[in-house]
C-alpha cells in the first residue's frame, strides 16, 4: 500500500517514490504526498518528473496517480501545486471549525460540504437565519485567534469519542480533533493550527432541499475578495465623492434626486406629446399623428389622450424607431390586426387584435409606404 506522506505531514510540497505498479498512464508508488479526493476535499493537482498529474485516487491498489503521458524511471519526484493545496486546506479546516460552531450552539448538523471555484457551502439541517450569521461568523473566528492545535488520531475501542456525525468508514477510522470546537472523522488534510485559516467570512445563507446552505470563504481567499471588495467601494466613492461612512446616504441622497428628475422628464414628455396632438388633430374621424422619436410607452399615452377627446381611429408613427400603431376603442369597423395582414410586403414584422395593431419596419421608407397603403385602406 502506498505510504500518505501528506497524513503525516500536511506541508510536505515534495518527496521522491519509487514506481511500485504501471497500469497504462495509471501508477503506484511506494509513497505519495498527493491528496487523493476525499472528506469534501478534491486530489491534488502537480507534477511527477515534471509530467502533469491529471487524477489521483485511492483504490484497493494503493493511491493511484492518472499521468498526462508515459514515465520512463522507476524513482521521481513528485511535487505538489501547494497554492491549490493550502487553499483546501484552508477552506477545510474552516469548514470544520463552522461545523463544530453550528453543532455547539445551534444543534444543526452538518450534511454537506463543496468547495467551489467561489465560494464554498456547507449545508445545515437546521433552520439558519440570515441574523443568526454573525453570531456564528463570529464565533469561527474566536475559534481562529485561540490559535487552537488540531489532534490527529486512529479510533481506538477503549476510547470514548464525542463526534459531530457518525463516520462513513469502519476501519482505519482517522479523528480529527480541534478541542472545544469540533471532532469528527476526517481523511482531508488540515494546517497544524485554526490561525492559518486566517479567516471565517459568511455570505448568505440560502434553503436548498429542506437544509440552510451557507455560503463561506476562508484566509487567502476571503482576502482576496476583500482586495476586490475595496476596490468597487473605492470606485462608488469616487464617483459619489464620499468615503466609506458616508457611501450608503451619498448614494440614497443620488437616487432620490433621479427620482425627482425622472418624474419632471415624465411631466414635460407628457407636454411635449400633448403640444404635439394639439398640432397635428385634424376634423377627420382618422387621426394620423407622426414624431421623431416614440417609446411604445409613449405611443399608448397618445392613443390615451386622444381617445379621451373623441372615438377616433388612430395612426401613430415613429420616425427613428420605424414604428407604427393604429388603435380605436372598438366602435368602429374595422380590424386593425386584419389591416396590418400585408405587414410583410412592406418589409415589415407585427401584428395586432381588432382593436389594436403594431409593427416595425427596416427603413423609414417602407413605413411611410406602409402608412400610406393604411391611410388608403382607411379612406375607403
Ligand atoms: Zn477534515
């Protein structure tokens, strides 16, 4: 069986082995420091003899280690990607000590565990409140300025153990032990210490199938997103000219004053459009209003307005958007949908109702010829 270096010693970065078993570009060594996946951490990533180790696994043969292409010698040098490494190392023994936490004092057992490419998740089986994450957050983190040294131990019968969950293996069971925070079975690997998980930072907390996932990031990772964090802070500052107290109420001070902004743009279109109607109503029972430039919002304003001053038929055009709507209230005979029937002999694309009707066309051109037919239609 191969020899787990890494069980010994979590830091070992290199070693040398001794070819042992060859199955294709599967190999056995005598002894490995690569991790294979296990206890929600995945295998390590590395090389041997500077070949790229693509997959390690623990079979019934020993560790084996899948190579990206054939070894030659019988001793190598493996070497670990060790930033991959303590990063697992990190999010794992963070995980643990958030485990123990929830356990402690909250009762919720812990029923599963991911390490993504983000963030990382535990899954609680007890109700989780958004509230209640600073109170673990915080407690975690009290876990890691104790600075408290793990224990590593085989299970042996004459002892008793006070464990988080029940193991999934039976024999060669390893306890990991973080004293008054955590114990439970455990194959990963784990600093010598909770201070180099450097941090606990929660997220959120989401319900997913019954449990509370929580969303977490542990030491160099939660830093880094504290780097990116600061930034996007130092940005909004910029631009608001603030600073990091004074943010959030530059920020509402901002929206209230587009608020206002946006119902006095609202107020002078509607004018605008109103003037417009004014200008352009003529003594025929069709209407045929055109503007430069109208939101579809726009368009059912002025079949509002106008259908207040009368039950007209009414033709609407947008000039830059190559839009056009006909619309009457329904008292009249005519299918709006029906006329707009020959829409695509104008290289145009919409459709409509009897009461209502719509489309778009690629050129101004084909629209005007399009209203032009409309206009004729409705003469007749
Ligand atoms: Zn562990």
């Amino acid at each position: 069986m191969t020899k787990k270096l890494f069980e010994e010693n979590a830091y070992l970065k290199t070693c040398q082995a001794k070819v042992v078993l060859k199955d294709g570009l599967k190999y056995y060594f005598d002894q490995t420091v690569f991790f294979p996946e296990g206890g929600g951490q995945s295998a390590d990533k590395g090389t041997i003899n500077n070949i790229e180790v693509l997959d390690v696994r623990e079979t019934e043969n020993g560790i084996c280690h899948i190579l990206a292409s054939e070894l030659h010698d019988e001793f190598v040098e493996m070497v670990i990607d060790w930033e991959k490494r303590f990063d697992e190392m990190q999010q794992h023994c963070g995980e643990h000590i958030l485990s123990g936490v929830i356990f402690d004092h909250y009762q919720g057992k812990n029923k599963g565990f991911h390490i993504g490419k983000d963030y990382v998740t535990i899954d609680i089986d007890h109700e989780i409140k958004p509230e209640m994450l600073i109170d673990i957050e915080n407690l975690a983190n009290q876990a890691i300025y104790d600075n408290i040294e793990l224990n590593f131990e085989y299970m042996s019968d004459d002892k008793a153990y006070f464990l988080r969950k029940e193991p999934t293996v039976e024999e060669n069971v390893r306890i990991v032990t973080i004293p008054g925070v955590d114990c439970v079975a455990c194959c990963g690997t784990h600093p010598t210490r909770t201070g180099e998980v450097g941090i606990v930072k929660l997220y959120k907390v989401e319900k997913n199938k019954g449990l509370s996932r929580i969303f977490f990031k542990c030491g160099k990772r939660a830093l880094i997103d504290l780097q990116e964090k600061t930034n996007i802070v130092q940005y909004f500052n910029r631009q608001y000219s603030s600073d990091d107290s004074t943010l959030v109420e530059r920020f509402e001070k901002e929206k209230e004053k587009n608020e206002i902004l946006k119902k006095k743009y609202i107020q002078l279109h509607r004018e605008a459009i109103e003037k417009i109607i004014n200008e352009q109503m003529s003594q025929d029972a069709v209407q045929y209003f055109s503007f430069e430039d109208l939101s579809g919002q726009g368009m059912n304003d002025v079949i509002k307005s106008v259908s207040e001053k009368g039950n007209y038929i009414i033709l609407i055009y947008s000039i830059l958007e190559h839009k056009v709507m006909l619309s009457h209230d329904g008292s009249h005979n005519l299918h709006c949908g029906q006329l707009f029937k020959s829409i695509r002999d104008y290289n145009g694309k919409g459709g409509g109702n009897q009461k209502t009707a719509q489309g778009v066309f690629e050129s101004s051109e084909d629209a005007e010829k399009f209203i032009a037919y409309v206009k004729g239609e409705l003469r007749s």
